[in-house]
C-alpha cells in the first residue's frame, strides 16, 4: 500500500515567456518540488533536534528520522479532516 505523500509541496507550473516579436525569451519546465510529507517530517525532525539534549549519535538520529514522519503522516491525516 502506498504512504499517502499529501501532494507536492512546491510544485511548479512550466511556462514560457516571450518577447512582443513572440521569441521565446524564457522557459522553465514543471516541477513537483519535494512531497507534503517530506516537507511536514523535515519541519518535525528540525523541531526533534533542536529539543534533543545530549549527543546525536546515529541510533538516535535513526529514531528522530522515523519520529518526525510519524508526525508527518499524522499532520497529512489531520490535514484531510
């Protein structure tokens, strides 16, 4: 079963910008940008390590990741509500 990801969150819609001739003087291609999900674990786990004392070693750093897309998918399943 696939993890809901909430959608892009910075997408971007392609375009083309031309000259009053009509050249094209710019163009820039879709973009989805980084998941919802991504976006919302990466704000949690900056919240997790900014309130961890001690030392960060990799277990811990282990933990926190998963810790913060538990708080991910919870905000994605509140944000549907």
């Amino acid at each position: 079963m696939k993890t809901d990801d909430g959608g892009p969150a910075f997408s971007r819609t392609a375009y083309i910008e031309r000259d009053v001739r009509g050249n094209i003087t710019s163009e820039v291609e879709a973009q989805d940008g980084m998941s919802l999900r991504d976006y919302f674990a990466a704000q949690a786990l900056a919240g997790l390590i900014a309130a961890h004392t001690g030392e960060m070693s990799l277990p811990v750093a282990n933990h926190a990741a998963r810790d913060a897309y538990e708080f991910a998918d919870a905000m994605i399943v509140a944000r549907r509500k």
